[in-house]
C-alpha cells in the first residue's frame, strides 16, 4: 500500500496502524491527521478515491480527497448551535419553543435547546418515513419532528436521533439566524478556518470530482479475529422493524443513495457532512485550542460546555450505554476515544473526529469502506489505540 503524506517525530505508531487498515482490516481508501496543541502532527492518506473501483485500476485517494462522513457530521454541526450560543443569540436553558413555537406541539413545550444537543428531546423517529426528496427539502422534515409526539418524556431519558437531528439543529438554526446552518457552517466556521468541509456540497466542489463515491465492504477474512458478534438485544433491535431502534435509522425511507448528487448538495447536519481527515482534525483542533494561524471555534466556556456530560446511560435507541455533551459523543464503552476528556463524534461505518483538551488533539479519520460498525469501528480505535501509545 502506497502511503503519502507526513508523520511528525514520535507519531510514527499512527502511520504502522493506517498502514495495517488497508492491509488486515479492509480499508479502500482513506486519510488520518491529527493536531497537536495547534501544530499537524499527523496527515496521511492512501488507497482509491472510490470504494466500489478496483484497487489497481481506481483514481488514488489524493491530498485533497474528500468523502461523506455521515454521522460525524454531528459534532461539525452542533459547533453552529454552540457558536449562537457563545455569541449571545441562543439559550441553551431557553425552551425550543421560544425560538421554533410550532415545536410546541404534542407535549414537547418544556424540551431545552439543551436537552435537544443532547439527544433527549424524545423525538428519534417519525410516524411515518420521509423520502429522501422530502428529507431534503428543508421544510418536511421540520414539520415532521415539529408535529411528532415524543416516544418518552422528554428530558426523562435519553436516545440517539440518528436522522431527526438533521432536522431539529437545522430549523432551530434557521429560526435564530435566518441562514441555514451549512450556510452558517461555510461562513463563520468553515471559510475563516480554512476547512475542506460542508454540510450542502456546492456545485463548484462537485464539478471537480474531489469528493470520492463510499460503498458498503465485508471485513476480509485477515480481519476475522477482530470480529465481534454484537449483543443478543442489540440484533434484535435493529433487526425488529418495530423497535425505537430501527425506526430511528428508518426516518428516511428508503435510505437514500449517499453517492447521488442531489443527496450531497442536501443540507443534512445529522448524516451528509462531505470533508477531508484534515478538516475534521484541524476542526477539532480549533474547538480546545488557537490553530497554526491562530484561528479558533470556541472560548474555553464553550468548550466546557461540549465536553460537559449531559446524558449518560442505557440508550432508547442504541441500546447500549452511551455518553454525550451538548452535540457530542463523550468517551465511553460505546464509543472509546483518546480518553474521559475527549467530546466528538463517529460516522456510522466507520469515519470518526474528536477533541481531547487534556492532551490538546484534534483527530480525524474519514474512510470510503463503510463497514457494519456504529460507534466504535476497529480502524478508528486502531487509529486511536496508536496514537494514545504517542503521546
């Protein structure tokens, strides 16, 4: 496997597991970086821009290679609600419905903006499935959630809003500001850090065929001592059509086509997130800490409040134990980061960003082999295991 890119002195561990990704544990294509107290420590890249192409024959994965990163998408996104909040013009203790009155509806009048970040708004899953044309559209699925009767009491509990998070930060957003949040994304966070990310790919970034086609892979069989065989209760969960579990992954039905244009262009803040290893790093970087060219996110109060634990226990939806802050996944059984600091967020199948301000790391890993994982794929926490032997 040919690799490129850079590993700064001593980091050189992250480089061995990257490389034994692609050789034992399946990878197509895929980069990592890492960022260390505002310096890159860590940018490396290898394989085929699509999964689906043949690894011989296939466009390489080049440096400014990017790929959707679905539910990583979260933690990019709920940076925009924490930004309004930090700049004076969202209460994260206010009602939802003081900024989104139709969100009143059905006994949801006393969720928080707080409780919504935080996946205990109640409202995982839809009467009915959108399509994907609706679910992007910008206007279903906010009436949709809006008008749903919540599935427990919200605030009582908590469980992970795989798809509706598209829609609740997307028109709570749209209501405190008038601008969408990808609009958001691109103007106050991404453009003045120079961020390969989007929420909403625009035209001028499709056009250049940068961003490569993801696709569904089996682990090889050189990886079979790796595998584990999930929780009894858990297959059951997401085998049973009935349950919480796959209604919540099921809020856009059919499952729409990742590599479709008009999906990419879509502004999905929960799943379509489109951006680069060193984006997502240089991101997170940015979250604890000033960067290379002194640009930074947030205050050290907003960090604290991303890293705050505002919901812990077992998982309405998940169905495992699960941690999160305010937009974030926390470190936990369930989703293993650098370490109890560290706040961030994995892609189902496999892509994963996080920030440990104790050890000042941004960390990024994006891949085009989405794998059966959720929260805790085996080439990230290899990624993760290695760069922790680092430091």
């Amino acid at each position: 496997m040919d690799i490129q890119g850079v590993v700064a002195e001593g980091f050189e561990p992250v480089r061995d597991a990257f490389v034994r990704n692609f050789e034992v544990l399946g990878d197509r294509g895929a980069a990592v970086a890492v960022y260390r107290d505002g310096r890159k420590v860590v940018d490396l890249w290898g394989g085929t821009r699509d999964a689906d192409a043949d690894a011989d024959a296939g466009e390489p994965w080049t440096e400014g290679t990017a790929q959707i990163v679905r539910s990583a998408t979260k933690g990019v996104a709920a940076a925009v609600p924490l930004l309004l909040h930090q700049r004076g013009l969202l209460d994260l203790d206010a009602p939802v419905g003081a900024y989104w009155p139709e969100f009143k509806a059905g006994g949801k009048e006393r969720i928080l903006v707080r409780d919504l970040l935080a996946h205990r708004a109640g409202v995982p899953a839809l009467d009915r499935g959108l399509t994907a044309a609706e679910a992007a559209d910008g206007v279903s699925g906010p009436h949709a959630v809006a008008a749903q009767h919540p599935f427990w009491e919200p605030g009582t509990g908590h469980g992970y809003h795989a798809q509706t998070y598209s829609w609740l930060l997307s028109e709570l957003v749209l209501r405190v500001t008038g601008r969408t949040l990808g609009s958001v994304l691109a103007e106050d966070i991404a453009e003045p850090l120079g961020l390969d990310f989007w929420i909403g790919l625009p035209d001028a970034e499709a056009d250049v065929g940068r961003v490569g086609r993801v696709a569904p892979v089996e682990p090889p069989e050189s990886a079979g001592m790796l595998r584990t065989r999930p929780r009894r209760n858990v297959s059951e969960a997401y085998a049973d059509p009935a349950s919480l579990t796959r209604r919540a992954f099921a809020a856009i039905d059919p499952l729409p086509d990742e590599n479709a244009p008009a999906y990419r262009a879509a502004e999905l803040p929960a799943s379509n997130g489109i951006g680069t290893a060193r984006a997502l790093a240089r991101f997170y970087g940015a979250t604890i800490g000033v960067v290379e060219d002194g640009a930074r996110i947030f205050t050290p109060a907003t960090t604290a409040i991303a890293a705050r634990e505002h919901s812990a226990g077992p998982d309405r939806v998940l169905v495992v134990n699960t941690r999160f802050g305010a937009g974030y996944m926390l470190h936990g059984p369930a989703s293993p980061l650098l370490s109890p600091a560290s706040f961030g967020h994995p892609g189902r199948g496999g892509s994963l960003g996080f920030a440990d301000p104790d050890a000042g790391i941004g960390f990024g890993y994006v891949t085009n082999a989405l794998a059966k994982s959720v929260t805790a794929d085996p080439r990230a926490q290899a990624l993760v295991r290695a760069l922790k032997s680092a430091l």
